[in-house]
C-alpha cells in the first residue's frame, strides 16, 4: 500500500513486555484514498523505539509468500 499518510486512532501502554512497549492504532492511508486499519507495537530496548515485528504478523506474511510461491509453480 503507497503511503499517502497516516492517522493515530488510539494508543496504550503494554504491560508484560521485555522492554517498555507501547500499542498503536493507526489508520493506513493510501494516495488513492484507499484506508486499512493496522495495529503496530512500538518497543524502546533502552537505544530508542523501535517498531516490534510480532510472531503473528511473521506468520501472516510466510503464509502469504508460501501461496504467491505455489501460484507460480514454484515450492
């Protein structure tokens, strides 16, 4: 999705985590007019925030390479 900007809908503290963490909800919004919504953690390891890659969202994009691999014929 090209970027044509982004809103904060909602944000919070995460308790539990490693790190300080803090959860955003955020409206994606294309050039095209287009929007998706999308939840992004943010995770300070003591040298800044950093967006956090969760397992759940590793997942979602293995799976999505796995099925673009088998449409093109490969394995």
């Amino acid at each position: 999705m090209p970027l044509g900007g982004v809103a904060v809908q909602d944000s919070s503290d995460l308790s539990g985590w490693p790190a300080p963490a803090h959860l955003m909800v955020v409206k994606l919004m294309a050039a095209d007019g287009t929007t998706k919504d999308a939840l992004l953690v943010f995770m300070n390891p003591g040298d800044g925030w950093k967006l956090a890659v969760t397992e759940a969202v590793v997942a979602k994009y293995a799976a999505t390479l796995k099925d673009t691999d088998s449409v093109a014929g490969g394995k």
